[in-house]
C-alpha cells in the first residue's frame, strides 16, 4: 500500500487489535494504545465500526435492539479510557490482573448495553 500518511504502521497495527478489543482480549498496554488512536483517528474508527457493527449489531439486531452505533462506541471508548486511567494508578494489582481486567471491562459494557 505504500506510504499513505504518517501513521499508516501504526493504524495497521491498530486495526488488527479490534477484533481483540472486541472480543476482550486486549492487554492493558495494547488496550491503552488502541483507544488513544481511535481518539485522534477517524480512519480507524470507521473500521471499528464496521467490526463492531457485524460484531454487536447483528446479536443485537437478532434480540430485536436498535442500535446507535456512535453512541456505543463512543461510550465504549471512553470507558475503557477511564478504567485504564483508573488501572493505572493501582499498577501492582494490574500486573497480576491485567488481561482479566480488560476482559471484565468490555463484558461490563456489553452489560450496560443489555440492561439499557
Ligand atoms: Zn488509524
């Protein structure tokens, strides 16, 4: 593909973590990386998107849901920003749960969506 932009290694290495991020499977570091980007990179939003849409939309659309796509993300995103921000500041009890934590997060968010 050549050099399309500056940061064309790093979207690549970003788009092959969603369907980790999806799935839960992230670690701590990668997970942190991830939403960083996403903030600041519509590109790879858009693939998020597109993931998380054949992902979540299609259980969703199967139990009858309406889904609004942008709002999900957004509130998935920044919450697992905060819960890394949150995870950070507690590091000796990270290491030892660091996967599992991730994994917690995204399944408490798949809550969220369910309850609402
Ligand atoms: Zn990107």
């Amino acid at each position: 593909m050549g050099t399309v932009g500056d940061n064309s290694d790093e979207c690549k290495e970003i788009q092959s973590l969603i369907p980790g991020y999806l799935a839960g499977k992230l670690s701590l570091k990668e997970a942190r990386a991830f939403t960083a980007h996403l903030k600041k990179c519509s590109e790879c939003r858009d693939e998020m998107e597109i993931s998380y849409l054949l992902d979540e939309g299609i259980t969703r659309a199967e139990n009858g849901e309406t889904i609004d796509l942008h709002a999900d993300l957004e509130e998935m995103l920044d919450g697992t920003e905060s819960l890394i921000q949150y995870l950070t500041q507690y590091r000796n009890v990270v290491c030892l749960i660091e996967s599992t934590a991730i994994f917690v997060l995204v399944a408490c968010f798949l809550l969220l969506f369910i309850i609402e």
